[in-house]
C-alpha cells in the first residue's frame, strides 16, 4: 500500500515525506519487498478515533491512456501527477487516503492491441503504478475473454479486483486467482486502527453484451451486495463503500433502494459526470453535468447514501472528503470534494514507461495508410445504433466477404448474410473523405471478436434474429444490426421484441416487415415468414453467435474461422476493395435496413448512372406539343408527336447533348392530326386520326431517311396507339373508337394488324379490324346504351418478344385483350381487378384539401386503367409491365364521375361514412357511380378510384406478378417533396384524382439486366427499376428535369451512334424533350 494513503498522528513523522515520495517515484521494475515492508510498519498507528479519508475514485478507464498534449488535458501521466499531488493534500490535512475503481479498465482499440508488440499489458502498469486499493470488474474488463482477463489481473501484481456476483468456477484461471485472494466479492483496507469493507458488482446483463465465457452471473446485483455487507456487519466492519458498475446511475439508484448498511456507493459504467458549482471542468463539459457530486439516495431504510462517480477514460480523478463518526456513519461531505479535472503536469516515470512507447506505436499504425475514402464514414454512437450507414455497410460487407473466402477452408457453407452489430463498432466519430490508416480498422472494430459463420439457420429464427436487432432503436443499442446481403424494411412503430431480466420472452415482436436476399429470394413478406423461405447461413461474430445482445440463434451451432473481424475489415479494404472505399457502395445512404419503409428511397442506384444532358424546349406550354416518342438508329433522328400542331416533328438527334429541328411531318392540311408513332429498321409508322375522330383514321408509313411517304393503310376509329412487332413483321393499331362529346355517336374499339412480311409497299391488314365481342366477368362495359364492341377502347399495345402475341389495354374498360398475330383474332379479353387500398403498402393520398402528405390505408379499390404498356422475357416467360394511370369517362352526353363526399354509401359497408366523406379523408377523391352498388339497391357497397397510383408487372396470363404498392408516392413524398401530386405546380393538387399518374412505360436492356422505365405525368420526372427478377424489382432512380412537367413519352436507345445508352422523354404539359444517358 502507498505511504501517502497513511494518517500520520506524531509530527516527527511528517520528517519522513521526502521518503515516502521517493518510494511511490521508484521504478515500477524496482519495486521491492522491503518497500512493502516499510509500509506496514508505517501502517501500525495508534486509535484514531472517527475516521476522516480522501476516498479517490476513477472508473471507464478504458485503455484510454494518452491525453491530449495540444490542451494539456487527460491520459495516465497526468492522472498520476493528480493522484500523487491529492494524496499529498490528504497526508497534509491529516487524512488517511484510498483509491478504488469501478471497473471498465480496458477497452479494446488500438492502445490494448499494443500488447500484442509489447511484452506487457500498458493498461496493468499503470494499474501497478497507480497502487489501487481495490478494482471493481466491469464489462469491458471481460470483453476478450475470461483469459485476458486473467492476464491483466495476473500484470496487476497486488491488486485485488472485486466482484461479488460473479462465480469463477467455470474458468480454471480466474478460479485460481480467486483461490490466491488476486480476485473476491469484497476486500477489508485497514486505515489506522479503522477497518473499511469494499465490495463489488458487476452488471447483470454482462453475459449479454460482453464475453465472459463460463463465468456465472448472480442477476439479483442486490442481493449479492447485501450478503457481503451482512458478513461485514457481523465482523464489526462498519465503514462500508460499495463499487458498482451497472451501464448508468439510474440502475444504481435501483439498487441502492434495496440495500442497507452502505454508507458510500461509487458508480462506474455510465461515465455521468457529477460536479458542483465553481467546481473546474475541462473544457465542453459544463453542459454534460448530469448531477451534483455527491448526489443522495435513500437505501431501503430510508438513509441517505451519497452516490458519486466520475467521467471516463482518465479525464478525471473522483474527490470525495468524508467525516465518519465514531460509530461508522457517515457524519459529513467536506465541500471541498467533488471531480478534479486531470490536466496539467505529467508523471515523468509514466510517460517514459507509458506514453512514449504506445504513441510510437501508434505513431506506426497512423501513418500505414491502407485504402482511400471517397465518402465520410459515420460510426458516431447515435448514429450506427439507429440506422444504416456507409461505414455500417462497410463492416457487415467485411464479414460477409471474408466468410466467403474462407468458408470452404473450414469446411463450412458458403455465407448468404453478413450480420455486424452497431455496439462492436467503436471509433464514435466520422472520418472524413480521404486516407484510411490501419490504426482506424482498429478504431472501428477494437474487440476480439472473431468472424463466425452460423449455417443453416432458418427463416422463422432469422427474423427473431431481427427482431431482436431492432429491438430497442428508441434507446440507441449496440444490439441494431448493420446488415450485407440482405434488404429488411422494420416498421420502427411496430411491437418491439421484448425479454424479461432473466432473458425469456415477454413479446416476439412484429418490427420487421420484408426480408429479401440480395438475389431477390423474400424470406418475409408484410410481416409473414413464406412458407417456401430456404434457410440461410449467416456471416457474423462470435459475440453475437455466443447471444450477445440478446441475439437469439436458438442453440445454433456456428464455425470460426479464425480471423477476427478487424482483420476481416483489414483484408476486405486491402484485398476485396483493391484499397478504395467508393462513393457508389458506401455513401451515407439506405441500402439494407429501411426504417419505415420510407429511407428505400434515398438508396443508392446500384451502380446505375443517370445524367441529364439535354432539353430541347418547343416554347409551348400546355399545348401536347412533345408526346410520344420513337428514335432511329439508322439514321440518328428522333421523332416526336405534337399535337399542338396535329403533326410529326422530325430532330437530327446525332448529337444527344444538341437537339436540331429538322423538319415537320402534318396532315393538318386534310384535317387530320397524328396520335402516335413507332420506328423500326429505318421505317416510321404514324397513327392518324380522322377529322372527325369518329371515322376511321389510318397509319401512315415513311423512310426515316428520306422522308417520303411510302404506304397509308386504313384502320379503325381514333387510331391512338401504333406498335411493329419486335421483328418487324407486325404493326399493331389501338383504335380506341371514343364516343363524341354528347355522346350521340360511340363507334366501335378495334385493334388493326397490318401484316408488313412483303415489305413497307405491301403493307396491308391481315383481316378486317378486329372488334372484341365477348369479355370475361369483371371487364367494365358501362357507357351510355353500352354494348361490348362500342364501349371497350383499345388504349395501347405491346407486343411479346417473340412477335406472336399482342396485349393490347383497354384503360377506361380497366381490360386487357390479347391478340393472336399470325391469324389476328382475339383470344382473350379479360379484366384487371382491382387493388385493395386496405392491404398493408398500398395507401395513398386521397385529398388536396388537407395541405399535407398523409398516405395511408383507404376503404377502397383501385382499377389498375393501365395507360402505356411494354413487355419482355425471362427465361422463355412473357411479362407485361403497366402503368396505371387511370381514367374516367366525363362526357357532357354521360359521366361516371363523381367525388367520395357525393356517394351514398352503404350503412353495412361504410358505418362511418359521415368521417370518411370528409374532405380531409376521402370526400375529395373522384369516384364512379359506374360500379360499386354490387347489390343494385342505390347505394355503394365499394368505393372504386381510378388507377392505381403504381406500376405493375403481370403474366402473359393476366395474372399479376408484382405491384409497386404506394411507393410511387411514397418516393415522390421523399425526393421530391414539394412536387408531391402536384397540378402543374400545385403541391398535392392531384391527390384527389389519380396522384403522380404514371402514364409511359418502357423496357430497356442493358448490360445483362432488365429495366423498367415509368414516366409519372402529374409529379414529373421518371422512375427506374431493375426488373430482371420480374417478382422481386429493385428500385434504382427517380429522375426529375426541372422545368420537365408531364412526362407522356419515353423512349430507352440501348445504343446510340456515339456507343452511348440513352433516355429520351417526351413532356407534354411543358413541351419539352429531355435526353439523358445511362451508364
């Protein structure tokens, strides 16, 4: 023990000082037994009555050993040099001095990984030199193991180390310590003739977020303090200081509730910082001060204990100057105690034994610079417990990568997940764009945990897995999951997992919605594990797969591979990133977990490159003067509907970022205006319509080089739509036939085929326009004195990739007719359905009067009214992708429309219709009298809305495939927000009618993948998505133009003349034609 601890009653030992300092400035290398000898004889005074002592405290030390020399603040030869000089001050004010811990002495980083180089612990030397009565063990003192554990209590020479709620007897070291007094519950410190009890205890949750193996914890902390108090107070030990380390005071204050015969309790585990006023704090953490030093709680007596503890990693030394009575209680506080910031002067001997070897060290790790950063990677402590980050990303892709590579050397699967917690990634800052060093991986990843993989785990456990990981995102846990290989969506507002002290379950949880592999297997869908769901083998730590965090594995057995995740992190920089952390993969962006579903749209694009790099504005606004639009690879141009002037307009597009005018085609000079048109090996096709729109109109075809007219074939009535086949072969006519505006003459809906196999000269149709005469149940056949042929309006066309089929929409019948090519009949006519706008993810925006976003789940369906449609095929299967636009007939002869607050709803169905025709839930949205009154009594037993604010993907069957729910809106609503539904500018102007309206559709192939393109007419702007795996799509991109307001055409070059892959869009309500390139 320390001389200086001693209270010395003669004065004629106050002449021995000068050797008492000399013995505590000695080597630590040269301590000797006859020092310790001296001290015990020093130790032997007469009674001194009531017991006045400095009690000095510390805890969280946490292996932070160097301070800062700039400020002159903090590390271990600064706390020395305040040790020494508040031992001084006790000896010389006649008190007895004690130095306790709470616990935390190490943490692994780059200072503990030293050891590694060094032939001693640095965190045991200072322990050495600092001479601790006693050490409480806290968390981080196991995060190793039980056998680094050993070794800093075995480095730590004659320290004793407290714990009184662990048992030892599972791990054969720690047991032996025990044996050898090096570790206990409790320690008696003679002072004097005065004996003073100190017991310890850890938390009991340690088995959850540290590793300590066999190591058995007493969960009742209470109960294991009280009974070394009880066997104290037998023995007539009545100054009794408790050391704790819980994870914060309000644990303590818990257990001091319980307790009796305390008379002082020192917290460590929560770092608060307790001090009074005028008290001097270093520099920023005055507003950090959580509670006066000491604060007071009552024990289960009703006495009050004062409670004290400090801030961590050795930026202050605990002062509390406390008066016992003669019988042990505690009789006064000296105001004079409180924190006593480290700053200043250092111990000479520690920054030589110490400081000087680990800052070179580190000076060594610092300046190997591994990898560049293009990002900033955030692992502040807020920040990776609540979120996905780049640098979260990082760390799990790290162990998934590494798992793979040494998967078959251990004999174990290949991984299909990699799992890292946000608690075992430790730096607690952001490291800005630039050099990586290898003293960072350090930082990020400093414990001994060891890359592990758990195979054949399945669904239903790996979702409890998630569960758990999103458990407590409210009070930033190290239990969130930073996540590779795998998209979750987690409802943050969802049930939490929930588990009891002892670890059962209370709640399973219900946070996690959708689960998808990186190869677009679902595993969970809308909360529901599939049934079909394989297992997975997933990539992580040994501290997880061991149930830290709580993380529930179910007793699976997992394979280590011998690499820990730092080296992991380390090799995955060097070798699987070739030394580069890239902007695309590891931006702050949302990958893997989106949190309400909401962050999938501030994702990265995949690697999926989008550029504006022109427009070509018309100069006419509002007038349709830039609609469809079709590109020829022969000749560079690009041609363009305007149906301002009823014509074609003719651009010389050889230089994407230049748009050129070059001439006009119009057949306005016979009355007639042009609707559509499509371009294939060097001939154009043009629908044209009648004057009078209800006559039969006619396609035109002309050389894309010449110009020249080269054949007009008849078709039906409002010829709208004109398709070739992929191979030419076909030209498919959607002739919509719609009814004048009195309605006073409906012809028919037909679909022409011109049969283009003799050349462009011998174009002519294979029978006579074809007109539907029978439809499947569901197909809506409802205009003014309806009969099937006159009211289904052909819309649009695609046509399957082998040129056989053509599916051609019928949008105000919400209808699809599939055509036979070859002998150009009908073979089916079927209906759409309807989207039910209760079902989770398919809420919507049904008001412009509320002055907000608000989506959300509705009592209503939605006809799909597909507008534009494209195709394209996957492994031999033809799929359809629509966008729903939706439309409704408001005729001055006949309308179907009408608003929710004009319905009369049916009482059975809609109880509380007066709510919902509100005008801030759904009294605003556009209706139809059409259909709803499924019982014919008058009233609406189901509220329709036209389109489905979405994009679908459906089978060559009719059978739909996919449906992008509300995300449209959803996306909009986080993009761009002040676009959200607008009405040429009127934020939320559409919500009441059909939202964003997704009007063009296109395919585009590239680089092995499919992609969708949806033009959205009212929003502006376009989305892209991955549809390769035509069941599970990816969103990529929403693009916006501003400027770009209604989107009517679009148009994928796969390769233009300059090698380039191009997006053309036609915007009618702005008249403009915007290009952009793909990459």
């Amino acid at each position: 023990m320390n001389n200086l601890r001693s209270k010395f009653k003669l004065p004629f030992f106050i002449t021995i000082f000068s050797l008492i300092v000399f013995s505590i400035s000695c080597s630590l290398e040269e301590t000797t037994d006859d020092t310790s000898e001296v001290e015990e004889e020093i130790l032997i005074v007469e009674d001194q009555g009531p017991l006045k002592m400095y009690l000095l405290h510390n805890n969280d030390g946490e292996s932070e050993l160097l301070g800062d020399d700039e400020e002159g603040y903090f590390g271990i030869a600064r706390f020395a040099n305040i040790l020494k000089e508040q031992r001084e001050e006790a000896f010389n004010n006649d008190y007895f001095s004690m130095l306790v811990s709470s616990g935390d002495n190490i943490l692994a980083g780059a200072n503990f990984s030293s050891r590694k180089s060094f032939d001693k612990m640095f965190d045991a030397v200072a322990l050495n030199y600092l001479d601790y009565d006693a050490i409480g063990l806290g968390n981080h003192d196991f995060d190793f193991g039980p056998d680094i554990t050993a070794d800093i209590i075995e480095q730590s020479e004659d320290i004793t180390f407290l714990a009184a709620n662990l048992d030892f007897t599972g791990e054969p070291r720690l047991a032996s310590l025990e044996s050898q007094g090096r570790i206990a519950p409790a320690k008696v410190i003679n002072l004097g003739n005065h004996q003073v009890g100190i017991i310890s205890a850890v938390t009991n949750v340690l088995p959850r977020i540290s590793s300590p193996r066999n190591v058995i914890v007493n969960t009742d902390v209470a109960a294991s303090i009280q009974f070394q108090i009880d066997e104290m107070e037998k023995k007539g030990i009545n100054h009794i200081i408790v050391l704790s380390h819980m994870q914060s005071i309000n644990e303590d204050i818990e257990i001091i509730d319980q307790l009796s015969g305390v008379d002082v309790y020192v917290a460590g585990g929560g770092s608060e910082i307790l001090a009074n006023s005028g008290d001097e704090l270093a520099p920023g953490d005055d507003e950090d001060v959580w509670g006066t030093y000491p604060m007071y709680y009552k024990d289960s007596t009703g006495k009050d204990i004062p409670l004290v503890t400090t801030s961590d990693e050795y930026n202050y030394l605990g002062k509390l100057i406390v008066h016992f009575n003669e019988d042990g209680e505690v009789e006064k506080i000296d105001e004079k105690s409180g924190p006593v910031v480290v700053k200043g002067d250092k111990d000479k001997q520690l920054e030589s034994a110490i400081e000087e070897p680990l800052k070179k060290y580190l000076e060594n790790l610092a300046n190997n610079q591994i990898a560049v950063s293009e990002v900033s990677l955030n692992a502040e402590k807020s920040t990776i417990r609540t979120t996905e980050t780049g640098q979260g990303r990082l760390q799990a892709d790290s162990l998934l990568w590494q798992a793979s590579r040494l998967a078959h050397v251990f004999g174990a699967p290949a991984p299909d997940v990699g799992l890292q917690n946000g608690g075992g990634i430790r730096n607690n800052n952001i490291i800005p764009p630039g050099p990586i060093t290898e003293q960072m991986t350090y930082d990020m990843s400093p414990f001994t945990n060891y890359v592990v993989i758990i195979p054949n785990l399945s669904a239903t456990v790996f979702k409890e897995v998630l569960e758990n990981a999103y458990s407590n995102i409210e009070n930033v846990d190290g239990r969130f999951a930073q996540l590779s290989g795998v998209t979750v969506v987690i409802d943050s507002d969802g049930k939490a997992r929930e588990l009891d002290p002892d670890g059962h379950i209370i709640s399973e949880g219900s946070r996690v919605v959708d689960v998808k592999l990186k190869d677009g297997t679902w595993l969970v869908r809308n909360g529901v594990v599939l049934e079909n769901a394989p297992n997975i083998n997933v990539a992580t730590i040994d501290f997880l797969a061991n149930g830290g965090d709580d993380y529930p594995w179910e007793g699976r057995e997992y394979i280590k591979l011998g690499v820990s995740y730092q080296e992991a992190l380390f090799n995955y920089i060097t070798d699987g990133l070739n030394n580069l952390i890239d902007s695309n993969k590891y931006g702050n962006t949302i990958q893997n977990v989106i949190l309400d579903d909401l962050d999938y749209f501030a994702s990265t694009k995949l690697n999926v490159d989008i550029k504006h790099i022109s427009t070509f504005e018309t100069g006419v606004y509002d007038e349709s003067a830039a609609e469809i639009v079709a590109y020829d690879n022969i000749t560079s141009r690009l041609f363009s509907i305007n149906a301002m002037d009823g014509s074609c307009d003719v651009y010389d597009m050889s230089k994407p970022s230049k748009l050129v005018l070059e001439n006009q085609i119009s057949y306005s000079y016979l009355g007639m205006e042009i609707n559509s048109v499509d371009v294939h090996n060097g001939i154009m096709a043009l629908a044209i319509q009648a004057e009078d729109e209800t006559k039969d109109g006619m396609v035109a075809f002309y050389d894309t080089s010449t110009l020249s007219e080269l054949n007009t074939v008849k078709v039906g009535a409002l010829p709208d739509a004109v398709k070739f086949s992929p191979d030419g072969n076909f030209v498919v006519v959607s002739n919509e036939g719609q009814p004048n505006d009195d309605y006073s003459v409906d012809p028919v809906g037909s679909i022409s085929v011109i049969n283009m196999k003799g050349g462009v000269k011998a174009a002519h149709l294979n029978t006579t326009t074809l007109v539907p005469n029978e439809v499947e149940e569901g197909v809506r056949i409802f205009g003014k004195g309806a009969n099937i042929s006159e009211d289904l309006e052909p819309e649009y066309a695609t046509i399957s990739p082998d040129s056989k089929t053509a599916y051609v929409v019928a949008q105000e019948n919400n209808a699809m007719i599939v055509v036979d090519l070859e002998t150009a009949t009908i073979t089916n006519v079927y209906s759409l359905g309807y989207k039910d706008h209760l079902l989770p993810g398919n809420g919507f925006d049904a008001s412009n009067k509320d002055g907000k976003i608000f989506i959300t789940n509705w009592p209503t369906h939605g006809a799909y009214q597909p507008d534009m449609l494209s195709s394209f095929e996957v492994n031999g299967n033809t799929f359809i992708v629509s966008a729903n636009e939706g439309d409704a007939r408001d005729y001055d002869g006949y309308s179907e429309e009408v608003r929710v607050a004009d319905l009369k709803l049916d009482p059975e169905h809609y109880p509380m219709a007066s709510i919902l025709q509100l005008e801030e839930n759904l009294g605003r949205l556009k209706t139809t009298t059409a259909t709803g009154d499924h019982d014919g009594d008058g009233d609406i037993d189901q509220i329709m809305s036209y389109g489905a604010r979405s994009f679908s993907i459906w089978g060559s069957s009719g059978n739909l495939i996919f449906d992008s729910g509300s995300a449209l809106e959803r996306m909009t609503a986080w993009v761009y927000r002040n676009g959200f539904n607008n009405d040429e500018g009127e934020f939320d102007g559409r919500s009441d009618d059909k939202g964003p309206e997704p009007e063009a559709a296109t395919i585009g192939h590239k680089d092995g993948r499919i992609y969708a393109f949806i033009g959205l007419e009212r929003t502006g702007g376009f989305v892209i998505y991955d549809v390769t795996n035509p069941v599970s799509p990816d969103f990529i991109d929403y693009i916006y133009t501003k400027g770009d307001i209604g989107p009517e055409g679009i148009e994928f070059i796969p390769e233009d003349a300059n090698g380039n892959s191009l997006i053309v869009v036609g915007n009618e309500v702005s008249g403009s034609i915007s290009v952009y390139r793909m990459r």
